[in-house]
C-alpha cells in the first residue's frame, strides 16, 4: 500500500537539498558570479518553496497542509516543474506599488522617485550660457564719467521733459502769472536736498529745523530758502491734474504710469545681473489714502505700496521693478499670480537662476523657466498639490535629516532643521542628494539657496537707512521718493563697479557717495544763486561753490562792468550795503571792486574782444 502524499514533508525535503546545492556552488563563485547564481536559484522552484517556508515557519504543518491544498488540491506533484512565481515576485521588486504611492504626488500627476536622475543631467551649467557680461554694460562705461553722471543715466531726457513740463504747469495752475518756471538745475537742486536729507538721517525731521541757522544744516540754507524749497515740493508733478487730460479712469497707477514706465526700462539698460537673480517683494511705508495700499503684517512698517522687484542676488542692484495695483476693476482675485510675476521680472534673461520663496515656487514655474534657458531655487509650500506626502511627514524623523525626490527635471528635498518641523525646498539646478559635511547637515540646495534669497530683501534695507522719504500724503510722490533712493543705490552699484579703487578701504562708503551726490546736485544751483544767506556758514559755502566755479570754467575775464542799473553786492554783508552796477559774466551775479577779478587790456585787444 502506498504512503499518502503529505505536502509539509516534500516541503522540508526540498528545503533541505536547496541548502546542499548552494553550499556547493557558493564557494565556487569567488569571481563574483555569486550572486547570479543565487539569483537563477530563486528562480526556481526550491527558493519559491524556501521562501514560502521561511514565510510560514511559525505556522503548524496542518496549516500549512491547509494554505496549500487550496490552490494544489488534485494537483500531482512535478520536481521539474518551473514556477513563474519568481519572476512576478522580481517584477514587484523592481516597482513596489507601495513605494510608487509614496513618491505619488497628491494631485496624481507626478510622479517622484528617491534615485537621481542620469550622470548627464546633474546640473545645468548656468554660468555657460549667460550671454550678457555680469556689471555695468558698455552704454554705462560710456557715459558714466563721475558720480553725478552716473546718476543721470537713470534721468534720461524723457524723464527730465516730462517732470519739467508738468511741475511747471502745475505751477501756473496754482500760482497763476506769478510763476516762475522750473528748469533742470531746480529740480536736480531739489534731489540733492533730498538726498542730503537721508544722509544726515534727517528724513522725519521738521523743515524749520533743516533750515535753522542754529540746529540745521547749512548747506540747505546755502541751496535754497525755506520757501523756495516748500514751493517746489507742492508743484512737483509727473501729470495734468486739469480736467480733460486723457488719463483712463480704470487705470490706478495714472497720476505715474509714463514716468514710471519710462523709468524702469532705463534700469536694465545700465546693467547685466550676474548667474543670481532673486525675485521677491518690497513695501513702501504709506499710511495714506491709495486705491492700491497693502497690509503686510511681516514687513515692519506694516501699510505701505508693495513693488515686485528682482535684483542681482550679489549687488542688489534693481533690476526690474513693478507696482501692485490690487485686484482687477471684477475684483476676482488672479491665478496663478506668482508665476505671473517671476516671468515678467525675468523677461530678457537667459541662463540665470532665479531665487524666489514659497510664494512664487511651484512646479510649473520651473517647466516655464527651463523652456526659457533658466532655472530654479525657492521654498515651497506644503499644501502644494505637487508635492508626494512622503516628504511632508515629520513624525520619526531625526534631527538633521534630509529626504529627496526627483523627477527628470525637478529635485526636492525635506529638511527638518529640528523636531517635528520640516522645510521644503523645490530647484530645477541641482540634479543630486549633495548633503553638507558640517555639523547641521544641509543639503546643498539649502546652502544655495541661503546665498542667493537675500537680493531683495538687502536692497529694502539698505535704502531704508538712508532714505530720502519725506511726509506727505500724496502715493505718487511716495513712488517718487522710492525711485529716488533706489537710483541712488544703484548708480552707487555702478559707480563702485566701474571704479573700484574709490574709497576701497573705507567700510561707509555708500555714505560718501551720498553726500558728494547730494552736494554736486546742489552745486549748479548754488553756482547761479544771486540772493546770499545770511549765515556766515552758508555764506561760505555759497562763495566757494562759486569761486570754484570761476576757477574751473574760467576762459576770459570773469567781471564786466554794464552800464545796468546799480544793485547791491550779493556777496558783501547786507550791512555794508555796497551797491555796484558789475556782473558776473558766468552767473549774471551783482558784484562789487573787492569781489571781482579785473583783467586790464590794451584798447585794440578789447575792441577784438568785443566783436
């Protein structure tokens, strides 16, 4: 009588000769096809047996009997038999559904994996396909000869038309025939005091104390007078505020929109940003009445007019700068405004890595700025529908600890810098899970990151500490006193770039260059002063703007008696009272003998002097 088949002892048989034949093959595989030929045994039938042995080894036999007579039943047992169990099981190894679904991004469109992507693709080398040089570009180099020059690149003739023709007008309009008309040296006189203002630290202060012969200055005296200085402030203008003047009623930036556009198409047109732009957002403190005001409670003056700026990430040089006018006339919020804004800041650019934080960060954004030529590092949001949930969870995570996922084209990496907290960081630069060899362990898209987020950020506060913003209540000259710090921040950027020699081993040198802007604004206007301060300190000052013009621009006999009527000397006290009827051939200024410079000539060298 045969024996009846029991499943549970052909199981710890074929177990048993399994552990004999790779006994004896291991030690025959020193070259390396170890491996191998372990591999062709799991293929087999005897390692798919082994390993449901190994699964199974707590269970009894009869429930093993159990397991298997319900897929085997009836089935007669064949040795030679080649099991595709070990095949499948392989496949399943290669792409474990579990491990796909926690690289699965939310939204089910990504899909994210935990290997880098091919030696080819690490990085895009920014730094080779920039075409433009890094600094000031040729046009700069070319007509930047000193500091007030520089300046003037970012007041072209258009912008000077435009703040002369309307100021004056605005003059007419409030002060009808008795209105004198502006020219440049005004308004440039007006910018320096303005400047000089912010450097002195002296932005919030009265105007009566800046012009008080006791606690002022005594360069605003020497300048202009108080009430010169107060008249051009209130007919200061960039548009007609006459009705009929054509201004589009839905359009909130109207009273600045041509200066301001005119304005900032000068800004790239003077410099080439290096491989590091960052794009980000500033606010303009204003308490006042604007249809456009903005709250930020994590900015420190809280209200205020909030500009879209991108900057060169190593000299904050402003590059590109928009106003945010709120939302549209259908107050229907926009979509996708992030996205929006970092393609219009880098409009023209072409192999830069953009830094933008979590606002702007998003995985379309960096598709569209690869189709550009450029690339990507920001924060990110963890309620992005992009993102897998295997890197938003912070639970069992040590200290110190990095997780990345990658796709072709993105890398994505979870930090947590401390416990139950993690940040998230997206970048289309870097290709690789590079971590730090420092005690805190950052990844090196963190490093990168930290280097280049702060263009903006520098640029707001190094405008604040100098800032020429005065009191006021109107939001266009708000703009116009941002504008005025940010030209003068940036043409110090130039000016250091170009001449890098200036001022090299002094640590205030952005001071310097304010004062000696602000006084060479003022200087021309001081030069064709003909009232005197009473002061002596500005008395001094105005006689030696004046005796170094001559000295300069000297090219004939300074004085020239006119048989005009007879007026008191401009430069002698108001007590002595010396009336004279001689000019200044330069500035037309009322001078007596003690003041003039007398060249005799022969009759005959005078008669040819004067045809």
């Amino acid at each position: 009588m045969e024996r009846p088949f029991n499943i549970a002892e052909v199981l710890v048989e074929l177990l048993d000769s399994s552990e004999e034949e790779t006994d004896a093959i291991l030690p025959m595989t020193s070259d390396g096809s170890m491996d191998k030929e372990r591999d062709a045994t799991l293929h087999s039938s005897d390692g798919c047996m082994e390993e449901l042995y190994l699964e199974g080894e707590a269970e009894t036999e009869e429930e093993l009997f159990d397991q298997a007579s319900e897929t085997e039943d009836n089935t007669e047992f064949d040795p030679d038999y080649q099991s595709t169990d070990g095949e499948e099981e392989e496949e399943e190894e290669e792409d474990p559904p579990e491990a796909d679904a926690a690289y699965q991004s939310k939204n089910g469109n990504i899909l994210w994996t935990s290997t880098t992507p091919s030696e080819k693709r690490r990085r895009l080398p920014t730094h080779r396909v920039i075409k433009m040089t890094p600094g000031p570009t040729r046009f700069t180099c070319s007509y930047a000869k000193d500091i007030i020059s520089t300046f003037e690149l970012f007041f072209p003739d258009n912008i000077k038309k435009i703040l002369i023709e309307m100021s004056n007008l605005e003059g007419k309009r409030v002060f009808g025939k008795a209105w004198k008309s502006l020219d440049w040296t005004d308004i440039q006189a007006y910018f320096g005091l303005l400047i000089l203002a912010g450097v002195y630290r002296s932005h919030h202060e009265a105007l009566g104390s800046l012009w008080s012969g006791v606690s002022g200055r005594a360069i605003f005296r020497a300048t202009m007078s108080l009430g010169t200085f107060t008249t051009i402030s209130r007919i200061f203008c960039f548009y007609r505020k006459d009705a009929g003047s054509g201004r589009k009623k839905d359009d909130k930036l109207a009273p600045i929109r041509d200066f301001w556009e005119k304005w900032v198409q000068r800004l790239p047109l003077l410099y080439n940003p290096g491989p590091s732009v960052t794009v980000d957002e500033c606010l303009v403190p204003f308490r006042g009445r604007c249809p456009f005001k903005q709250y930020m409670p994590s900015k420190p003056s809280k209200y205020g007019i909030k500009i879209w700026a991108a900057c060169d990430a190593s000299s904050s040089y402003a590059w590109n700068m928009q106003i945010y006018t709120g939302k549209a006339a259908d107050r229907k919020p926009e979509k996708n405004q992030g996205m929006r804004v970092v393609l219009d800041m880098t409009s023209g650019l072409q192999g830069h890595t953009i830094t933008c934080d979590n606002f702007f960060t998003s995985y379309a954004l960096g598709e569209e700025l690869l189709q550009r030529k450029m690339t990507m590092i920001g924060t990110v949001r963890s309620n992005k529908p992009e993102l897998p949930p295997a890197l938003l969870s912070v639970k069992h995570r040590a200290r110190f600890s990095s997780m990345f996922a990658f796709t072709e084209t993105h890398a994505l990496v979870s930090y947590c810098p401390r416990k139950n907290k993690n940040v998230l960081l997206m970048s289309t630069l870097h290709r690789d899970a590079a971590i730090s060899s420092q005690d805190h362990k950052k990844p090196e898209i963190i490093l990168d990151y930290n280097k280049t987020k702060g263009g903006v950020d520098t640029l707001d506060q190094l405008v604040a500490t100098y800032t020429c913003q005065r009191k006021t209540m109107r939001w266009p000259m708000v703009i116009f006193f941002n504008m005025l710090d940010v030209s003068a921040y940036n043409s110090f950027v130039l000016w250091t770039e170009i001449d890098p020699t200036w001022n090299k081993q002094k640590c205030f040198k952005r001071r310097l260059f304010l004062e000696k802007l602000g006084k060479a604004l003022v200087t021309p206007f001081m030069i064709r002063r003909q009232g005197i301060p009473r002061t002596p300190a500005s008395q001094n000052i105005v006689m030696e703007a004046q005796e170094g013009s001559v000295n300069v621009k000297e090219t004939g006999p300074s004085p020239v008696s006119t048989p005009t009527k007879r007026k008191r000397c401009q430069v002698c006290e108001s007590k002595l009272k010396k009336k004279t009827n001689m000019t200044c051939n330069k500035c037309n200024m009322y001078i007596c003998k003690s003041h003039a410079v007398i060249t005799t000539y022969c009759h005959p060298c005078n008669k040819r002097k004067k045809v």
